[in-house]
C-alpha cells in the first residue's frame, strides 16, 4: 500500500479551525456490512428479481391498465431494494477507496446485484415493443400507469437504438468488467495518487485546493506538483480514456446513435438542438467573459501574463481566513431561509442526521457529490471541506441537490430522477441565494469585490469552463473514432480548448496540458457537463424572474423541483416564462455573469 497522505480527519478538525466535521451515519441504509437486514434484502431481491420474470416475461402486450400498474409497482420495488443495497456500499466505499474490505464489498455487491437484475432485462426490452397503439390505451386508462407515462416515453424513445434480448443481456451482464471496472480503477487510482508540496505529501482534493492559496509560491508549487503526478501516471489515464472512448463507440455503433453525443441527450430528454445552441452561444461569448474577465484579474495581481496557478488565485484583497463549519452551516441555512423558510427547514436535517461527509481524510473521493440513494430514505452529501470560500459556496450547491431529491422523492422511484439539464437547477440556485446574502451584507468596497470576483470565477468555472470541457470530449471521442489516441494526442486536444476558453492573458506551463486526467467526469459520465452549464443558463434566467418579482415564484420553485423525472423542460420552465429553446434564452443568463463583470470594472474606477 501507498504512504499515507499526512493531511488527515484529525489536521482538518483541529488544527485548522474549522470545528467539529461531521460524518456520515449509514444506519439509514444498513446498519452494517454484515447486517441481517442487508443479506435479507440481497436474498429478497434475488426471490422477486426471478418471480418477476417468471409472472410478466412474455406478456408485457397482453396486461390490463390495472395490471400493467401492479406490474410496474412491482419493478419499482425491485428497483428500490436493488438502490439500496448498491448506495450503502458505493458510499462506504467513496468514504475510503483505498480501503480493501470496502472496495471488496462493493465488487462483490455489484457484480452479485447484476447476475440478480440479469432476469429484468426482458422488461425494457418488451416493453418497447409493444404496440403504438395498446400503449397508449393502457396508460390512458383510469385505473391504469397513467402517472408512470413520462418515465416510458422516454424509454420508449430509445426503441430506434435497441438491441436484441440476447446482445442486451450480454451488455448487461458484462458491464461489472466492462466501464465499471476502468471506473474503479480511475477512482482507486486518483484516490491513491500522492503529491509533494514544499515537503508535505498531500492527496489530490487537499492539492487542488492550494490552487486558491494566497501565497503565490504555494500555488506555483502545487501546480507543479500536480503537473509531474499526472505526467507520470498520464499513460494509464490515457489507456482508460482510450479503452472507455472506444468500448462506448461499439455500443453506439451497434445502437445505431448518429453522434457520441446523442445517447446523453436522449437520457436528459432534451433536444441537440438545444445543447448546441447552447455550446454556441457560450463559446461565441468567450471573449466578453472569460477573457475579459482574466485579463482585469491579471490587472489586480499586477502580472502581464496569468499562469494556470493564477487562475483561481483570491485578490489580494480577498479575506484570507478560514470559515469554521459552523459559520458555513449558519450562512447557507440563513440565505435559504432568505428565501423560504421552508427551504431551510429541508436542508436542516442534512446537518443534524448525519446526512454529511464534510472532513477531508485518507483514500476519500475528492471533490462533492450529493447521492439521492432511493426514496424510501434520503440523500447524502459528500464534501471535502477546507474552509475556503469556495467550500461555503459548493456546500449551497450540494445541499440544493439534496433538497432537490428530497423533495423529488415523493414521485417514488421511477419519476423521481431528474434529467441532468435540470439537475442543476436547485444546486446552482442555493448557490446563488448564498452569494447573494453574503454580498448584500459585504459593505467593505475591498471585500465586496473580492465576492464579486468569486462569484464571477464560479460562473467561469460552471459555464466556460464546462463547455470547454464538453468541447474536449467532443474532440476526444471524435479522434479516438480515427485510431488509438496517445497521451501527446490526447493532451493537445486539453490544450486546443484551454487556450481558446481562457484567452490570450495566459501562459500555460509544462505538465499543465495533462490536467485533463483527474476529470472525473469523463470517465463516469460522458458529456454530462454540459448540464452544469445548462443548470447555470436556467438559473440566471430564472433569478432574474425571481428578482423581477415573478409573482408566486416560490410556489412555482417548489413545483419544479418537486415533479423530478415527470415533466420535460418545456413544461417546466412555462410558468416562469421561460422556453430553453429560444437560443436567446441563454443569452439571458450569460448577460448576468457580464452585469457583474461591469459592476467589478465600476468598483475599479
């Protein structure tokens, strides 16, 4: 095993000031590895994973409205044990990757709950074969799945793109050795990875974050030090991108998908069009944003050129302390009950249940994630804190998530998931009530800009930087369709799209053209983040409802997140007068992150 990371639970809770942390309490799920109740539910699942088979396969064309309803009750509650089981293990596991017992449990748990699943396949399968027209009888009917008819439609819309019943089981019953397996070995490795920092070995999450460091030197260091890991480990990260990239363009290919792209769009129910409206208005807008922008903050460091160090550097005016749990606890609750305090009151019990994972520790995933585990119990947050700004701000972000999926919950298992273009929404929006309460409360011109440019590094970060990030995979999966990708191919294309997104301000070191390898998001979830832009668009547009004084808008709010999976966008966003289609919906969000733009150059003059 690897030396261990000198920056553990005890530095974070103690030395540092940032207070007591809090952990998560699984108990929720299972009370522990070995429980009674979790080798129950297992050998449960494995009795109605094979009785439903047996009582429905074949006969999918022929049920009754009533019948067809008690039938997907049944796959729901399958689906919900199944959910269960895998959340308590993946999130044991995200706490320590490096541990054996855990990433053990988790192998075993997958690949024991796929060969479960393995008889279930048929029920998609058949399901979109059923006639046009006996479809939509049976889901017009009163007593039958009328409510369930979103969640098939968009089922049904992959019928184009379906495979036989036989390849489909291949597909799923060799997924534990197929991405699952190149996704474990990017988590364990990333997680594992170790950087030397002025004498500390430090892990990535604790690396990164001295990017915002206020001393110059501390950043340039950890950027090196960064850069000479990920040069190092650049081939196996090449090899998972290459392996991945390709494995997806057979499936693809066999499912007849017209772009790498369109299977994304389909599972976010939202139109290309929309995406590449999107994708074209931000990068026409580089050059009002991110480059303007950069080169103000170039101005205020008093530097001809940004290094990549610099790009996420606090102003000089910035605060430079350090925000305790508490104090972050209190500002985000605070700005949610700013805006309903029926808001806060579900977010409340995220820090009072254990619903949180805040400390940075040994062999944790880095970064932040909120998992809705199944709707029968509640979310989890996951964070890395360190007490910066930036953390207040991604603790706003991951709590909206998780008011989101609490609130979702109600429409059960199935109806619940939301498309990723909107699952943003409820993040990026308590982000923004958390900035805008601060700022509001900010009377010091120095500190007030230093927000200002926070925020404006935020919406960079989210919008820029993400569609710059969707470019690169655009052009990854297209070159890797051509042949086998080496790391200098792969990290000229990660170049290509930093110096268009960032502009002509920066320099960019050696070693930073490998900085594509820790993004997790390509290796989980293909083109996903593209929706961080789109949550950002939406929200924009929807906080200028907000303060227009739209009128019942917290009401509509509620709405929106509480329908989940059970109304497309369109539908959604009408109450707000809002249609993602229009291309000048986004030039309606994109003109806020310029309004504050304007405000940092007035408090310049």
């Amino acid at each position: 095993m690897a030396g261990q990371p000198t920056f553990d639970a005890a530095d974070a809770a103690s030395g540092s000031g940032l207070g007591k942390l809090p952990a998560w309490d699984l108990t929720d799920l299972y009370p522990s590895p070995d429980a009674a109740e979790l080798t129950a539910d297992i050998a449960m699942l494995e009795t109605e994973a094979a009785d439903f088979a047996a009582r429905y396969q074949g006969k999918l064309a022929d049920l009754s409205p009533a019948e067809m309803l008690a039938c997907i009750e049944a796959y729901q509650r399958i689906d919900i044990t199944a959910g269960r089981v895998m959340s308590y293990a993946g999130l044991r596991y995200y706490q320590n990757t490096v541990d054996a017992g855990r990433a053990k449990l988790m192998g075993d748990l997958q690949a024991r709950i796929t060969d479960i699943t393995t008889p279930l396949v048929f029920f998609s399968l058949e399901f979109n074969r059923i006639p046009d027209e006996t479809y939509e009888a049976v889901f017009a009917a009163a007593d039958g799945p009328a409510r369930y008819k979103p969640v098939f439609d968009r089922m049904r819309a992959m019928r184009p793109h379906q495979l036989s019943d036989e390849l489909e089981q291949f597909l799923h019953d060799n997924s534990v050795v197929g991405a699952a397996a190149w996704n474990r070995l990017f988590d364990e490795t990333t997680a594992a990875l170790e950087f030397q920092v002025k004498g500390e070995t430090l892990g990535l999450e604790a690396t990164l974050n001295l990017l915002t460091d206020h001393d110059r030197a501390r950043r340039e260091a950890a950027a090196h030090a960064l850069a000479a890991v990920f040069t190092k480990n650049v081939k196996l990260f090449a090899r998972v991108h290459n392996t991945l990239a390709k494995e997806k363009a057979i499936e693809d290919k066999w499912r007849k998908m017209p772009t790498p792209q369109y299977g994304r769009h389909l599972s976010n129910h939202v139109e290309p069009e929309v995406v590449e409206a999107l994708r074209n208005a931000v990068t026409a807008a580089y050059p009002r944003l991110s480059h303007r922008y950069y080169a103000l903050k170039a101005k205020w460091l008093g530097l001809d050129k940004l290094q990549v160090w610099d790009r996420n550097a606090p102003l000089p005016t910035a605060s430079a302390r350090t925000i305790g749990w508490d104090e972050a606890r209190s500002t985000v609750l605070d700005a949610y009950a700013g805006f309903s305090p029926r808001l806060a009151e579900l977010a409340q019990p995220f820090f009072e249940r254990g619903w949180i994972d805040a400390a940075v520790t040994r062999g944790k995933a880095p970064g932040a994630f909120a998992h809705p585990t199944v709707t029968t119990v509640h979310p989890y947050v996951l964070l890395n804190y360190l007490g910066k700004p930036r953390d207040v701000m991604t603790l706003a972000h991951e709590l909206g998530h998780g008011v989101h999926q609490r609130l979702a919950a109600d429409q059960g298992e199935l109806l619940a998931s939301t498309p990723l273009t909107l699952a943003e929404t409820a993040s990026v929006f308590g982000e923004m009530l958390t900035f805008r309460a601060l700022l509001a409360k900010t009377t010091d011109r120095a500190q007030k800009k230093a927000l200002l440019a926070g925020k404006v590094e935020d919406m960079i970060n989210t919008v820029v930087r993400q569609i710059a990030f969707y470019d690169f995979e655009c052009k990854l999966h297209a070159a890797r369709s051509e042949g086998e990708l080496t790391p200098d191919d792969i990290n000229a294309l990660w170049m290509s799209v930093q110096h268009e997104s960032l502009g002509p301000v920066f320099e960019f070191m050696p070693g930073y053209e490998t900085f594509w390898t820790y993004v997790p998001h390509f290796v989980h979830s293909p083109f996903y983040v593209y929706a961080y832009a789109f949550g950002d668009g939406l929200v924009n547009a929807l906080y200028a409802a907000y303060e227009g004084g739209l009128p019942d808008f917290q009401a509509k709010y509620f709405d929106l997140l509480a329908a989940g999976g059970s109304k497309h966008h369109k539908e959604l966003l009408a109450p707000f007068g809002l249609d993602a289609s229009d291309p000048r919906f986004w030039d309606k969000g994109l003109s806020m992150i310029e309004g504050f733009i304007d405000e940092l150059e007035a408090l310049d003059a």
